[in-house]
C-alpha cells in the first residue's frame, strides 16, 4: 500500500537496518512499528537515545507479497535507495538486523548465526550484525546477544564522540 523509505534523524550517527515493512509498516508508511518496532524502540531507549536520534530503513521499500522473505532480484533493485540513504546520513555506525539486512548490506552469503555480535564493514562504516527484533520475539533467550551488541556499538559511538 505504501512505499517506506525510512524514519528518523537524517543526520544521524547510527542507521538500524531491516529487511523489509511488515503489515504494520505498510498501513503506516513508517519502518518498525509493530510488535518487532515495538521491541527495537525499547533497546534504542536502552541505549539511551530516541528514535527521534537515529534513523530506521529497510532493505526493501515495500512489504513483499504474504509478508515472505525479499527475493534476490527485489534486494538488488532496492539496494541503490539504501545506498544512497546511507550516503546521505553518513553514519558513523550502521546495525544490520537479521539476515536479510547483512546479507544485502555487506553482499555475502555468510548468514546472520556466523556474523552475529561481530562489526563488518560496509562502504568504510562499521556494520554490527545482529539479530531482527522480530526473531527476538519468537526466541526471548537471545535478547541478551543483542544487548552485548548494542554495547559495542555503544563503545564505538562513544570513541567517535557521540
């Protein structure tokens, strides 16, 4: 229904990355507002910042078909809108979430179990490769992975001076 480019602060130091809008999304127009945006806002504000700070895209621009996963060919025509969304914000740090976003992002058929928790680099900015908040919903035990991660990035922010 709609197009979802992205929310948040265009001048932002740190890009959370996403796969594609979810139903929510799609009504919306917005990134992350259903249940997983629920959960993703919660762990920005752990981090002690607002979505209102950071900015938050997808891969792909609209919600794939019955909501199934983005097709190659769709990933490799969205790609050049995410690119030039990262050139325009110049992030400091990008947090890649799930597999889809790592895989586009860094152009890798590595998976998100081998990446995870590790900093990759995507254009010259570090890439924190983590678990979707959608996955932490239906798998609570790893919120804990994804908390150290954020610590990461965190620590790396603050060195740039955040």
């Amino acid at each position: 229904n709609k197009v979802v480019f992205g929310d948040g602060n265009l001048k932002a130091k740190l890009v959370f990355v996403g796969e594609a809008p979810g139903a929510d999304e799609d009504e919306q127009g917005l990134p992350f507002v259903g249940r997983a945006g629920q959960l993703l806002t919660k762990i920005i504000e752990a981090m002690g910042m607002t979505r209102g700070q950071v900015f938050i895209c997808n891969v792909l621009k609209c919600r794939p078909p019955n909501n199934r996963p983005p097709a190659p060919e769709e990933v490799v025509h969205c790609r050049p809108y995410l690119k030039q969304q990262l050139e325009i914000i110049k992030p400091e740090v990008i947090v890649a979430l799930g597999n889809h976003a790592v895989r586009a992002l860094l152009q890798t058929e590595q998976g998100i179990s081998a990446l995870r928790g590790t900093f990759q680099t995507y254009e010259g900015i570090p890439v924190m490769c983590t678990y979707h908040p959608a996955y932490l919903l239906r798998s609570p035990g790893e919120k804990r992975k994804v908390w150290e991660d954020m610590k990461k990035v965190m620590k790396l922010l603050e060195k740039s001076g955040k």
